[in-house]
C-alpha cells in the first residue's frame, strides 16, 4: 500500500488515537501484544474507509522524429507482448508518426509484469549502392518488468531512438523502455464516521472510479424514505454509482486459454487480460449498462456477446473457442465488398430458414467483424423463379436475409451493424432451368460496407 503525505498524516493520528484508547490494558499487557492488537484494529478501520482502485497499465510508443520525411526510417512491423499475451495495439500508419501514440490502456490484477516488445525499421532513402544503411533491416527487441499495484497507473513507454555516431550502421537505431508511476485517485478528507470521537483529526479517504477487476460490492448503504410529496434528488456527496459485477470465461473445449477481452459501452473501451490457468470467471466491475464484450485469442475464431450490467444481478458470459481455419480454402474470401463464404447457408424450397448442416460458416463471418468495428453487414436474400408464386417471393426473399441476421445476432453481433433485404427472383446467379441452379439461386448474399 503507497501513501501520500496526507494520507500518511491522518493515518499516524488515528494511530495516536487508538493507542490512546488501549493505553489502559497496555500496562497489563506484553507490549508486543498491545502492539498487534492496534494495528488489526487500525488495518479494520482502514480497509473500511479507505478504497483503493485496482492497478492500470497505460503503454504508449514514440514514433522516431521526421517521420514522413524524405530521409526518415520506415516502420515495418511490431510486435508487443505482456505476460505472454499479444497485445492488439493500432496500426503501422498511426503509431509510426512522430510524437506519443497510446497502443493499450488495462486494468490488471496486482503482481509482476513484463513487456517485451519488437520492432522493424528500414531506411527510407532511395536504393545507393555506396550506402551501407540501403536496404538494411533494424529488428530490435527491448523487454521490461515493473510491479503493478493498487492505487497505480504504471505508464510504460516503448521508445526507439537515433545514434547519430554509432561506428557500426547496425547500432544506429536502438530501443528501450521508460517507466513511471502515478496515482489513479487523489486523497481527500472524508467527513466523520458515526461513533467516531468528534475531537479526533479526520481520516482521509481515497475517491476513487469504480474498478474494473475488484471483489465482490458490498450492498449500497441504507437511507430513509423520502418525506412524502418530495421529489427525491440525488446529491454530489452521495459518491459514485455503485457498479455491476461481470463474471467473465473463455474457454477452448473444456480447458481455459489465454485470451484478451474488450469491453465497450460506458466510457473508454477496456481491455481484460485473461490467463490461461484461471480456473474460475473473472470478475469485471463496470458501471450499470449496455456492453460488448469481444474476445480475441491467437489460433481461434473471435467472438462477441452483448450483455446487460446491473446492481441488482450478477452477469455471466462464457465463450467457448472454435480453431481458426489454417487452410486458405476453409477461410472466408472477401471480392468487391462481396463475402464468400467456404459453406454458405443452404435453403431447401420455400424455406426462409437455411438448412441446420450450412449455418456453421457464420461463425468465420462473425470474426471478421469482430476483428474490424468499423464493418457492417447488408445481406440480400434471393429466391428461384419457381418455388412460390411470383407474388410471394419477394417477402420469402426478405425472409430468408432476415434469418440469416438474426442467427448472427444470435451469435453475438449488434442488430445496428446488420441490414437485411430481399430481391426476389431478380438477380439469378445460376440458370433457373435445372434443379441445381434454382439451387444456387436460393442463397442470402453477404456484402461487407463500412459504418460512418
């Protein structure tokens, strides 16, 4: 536990206090007993008072100067890795600019921590054969360890750097890492406890957010009923909203792995580092609403829920892992904003809904939106030019989109990201006159656009 001045202060007066109160048995007493028994009683008084948020880790990248420049370093390709885990941070085009740019904001669990990062530069410079730099390829890698704690935001910064002089064009770029720590909440005096002796110096209190991994939330205090025929009104001194608890699980089969979970709705989105070993859920305390949760593991299809977090219940989600395909065939082919899936859904004759067999490509469909939020989904229906009358095939066209959708929203994905529409018999794709073309022409076509 860290302490400012002015916590430390009010700690050492109720420190005084106690021990004024026990100075009666201490005579009585061994003194190491009277000692042990005043500091439990200041740790209980202490744990009740003061809150501390969990830990965070804030880890950012400094571009190198004179980025965009005719004579700049290019960045090739990076790779960041806490504790094992493979950090998803923003593209070559943005963190490769000059200045500070943010690659992963987490709240984690107390413990020790190592990043291990790596980076490729080349020389931007036009071929020279009398250059040695031309063509040459720096790959370095820099790692670092640091203690997260409760209370801490650990800011690590990756920087690469410039040795003008360096003998060697193989030293000539170099990188390393900075950490520094700082509070995540500031210390304030709390006003008096009931009971506690009017004559003794107030004890501070931390204010603090609500954290994202923290045990389970006591209930909200009691108060009275309003007076009847007032309106009641919330008052500032009342604190923040007590949060939600999410209990978070990921599995592969019956077995936990390695995972990294993010969650979007109130406030910045939120990065959960899950451990292979965690033989339980995790806990994420978040502020009553409407999330997303999407989970992204290396070797497996990513996945997404939405979720409702409240006071009043406990939230769960489970995700259970399917391997990603590693045959080129098995993969989802994106042509012209056109998705082609590896098994499409299949709709037997005047059926809106696709066979049960076809449905299991979907799953490649929602990894590709995970992966990318700013993709949204327009799915078109279709129908041969028999299967019902002429009247009715656009509305089973329509159907048959529709269902599609709604397997997808059932597999986790937002209904704001999906638009569904039928077209009717208008746009065969394969001759109407033989079975295996109308066939064909019973499908749902999925185009990928991108969301404003």
């Amino acid at each position: 536990m860290l302490w400012t001045p002015v916590a430390y202060s009010s700690v050492q007066a109720l420190w005084l206090c106690i021990l004024a109160l026990v100075g009666a048995t201490a005579r009585a007493a061994e003194p190491s007993t009277v000692e042990q028994r005043a500091r439990e009683d200041l740790d209980r008084q202490l744990q009740a008072l003061v809150k501390t948020p969990p830990p965070e880790v804030v880890i950012t990248y400094e571009g190198l100067p004179g980025a965009g420049t005719a004579r700049a370093y290019k960045l090739l390709e990076v790779d960041f890795i806490l504790n094992g885990q493979p950090l998803a941070v923003p593209g070559l085009d943005v963190i490769s600019g000059p200045g500070i740019h943010r690659l992963a904001s987490l709240k984690v669990e107390e413990g020790s921590y190592t990043l291990v990062s790596r980076v490729t530069y080349t020389n931007n410079d036009a071929w020279n054969l009398f250059s040695e730099e031309s063509g040459f390829l720096w790959k370095m890698t820099a790692s670092v360890t640091f203690q997260a704690q409760k209370g801490l935001r650990m800011r690590v910064k990756v920087i690469p750097g410039i040795n003008p002089t360096a003998p060697d064009p193989r030293l000539k770029l170099k990188l390393s890492h900075d950490v520094s720590a700082e509070m995540t909440a500031p210390l304030a005096d709390a006003t008096l406890v009931e009971g506690q002796d009017a004559g003794a110096p107030p004890i501070a209190v931390a204010q603090v957010t609500p954290p994202v991994t923290a045990p389970p939330v006591t209930a909200p205090p009691v108060t009275a009923p309003p007076v009847a025929g007032t309106k009641p009104r919330e008052s500032p001194e009342q604190g923040p909203v007590a949060p939600g608890r999410l209990l978070l699980k990921v599995l592969a089969g019956k077995k936990p792995v390695a995972a990294t979970a993010y969650v979007r709705g109130k406030g910045a989105p939120q990065q959960v580092l899950l451990d292979k070993n965690a033989r339980k859920p995790v806990p994420v305390m978040l502020p009553p609403g409407e999330y997303t949760v999407d989970v992204l593991s290396k070797g497996f299809l990513a996945q997404t829920r939405q979720v409702k977090v409240s006071r009043d219940r406990e939230a769960s989600v489970a995700f259970v892992l399917a391997p990603a395909p590693a045959q080129k065939a098995k993969q989802p082919q994106v042509k012209n904003e056109r998705v082609e899936l590896p098994k499409p859904p299949r709709f037997a004759e005047k059926q809106a809904a696709p066979r049960k067999d076809s449905t299991e490509g979907l799953a490649l469909l929602v990894d590709l939106l995970v992966r990318d939020e700013t993709l949204k989904l327009r799915l078109e229906g279709h129908t041969d030019n028999r299967e019902a009358p002429a009247t009715a095939r656009q509305a089973l066209s329509e159907s048959r989109a529709k269902a599609v959708a709604d397997l997808l929203v059932k597999a986790g994905l937002s209904p704001t990201r999906i638009d569904a529409s039928g077209l009717g018999d208008t746009r065969p794709k394969a001759p109407n006159l033989i079975p295996r073309g109308r066939e064909l022409n019973r499908r749902v076509d999925i185009l990928l656009v991108k969301g404003k």
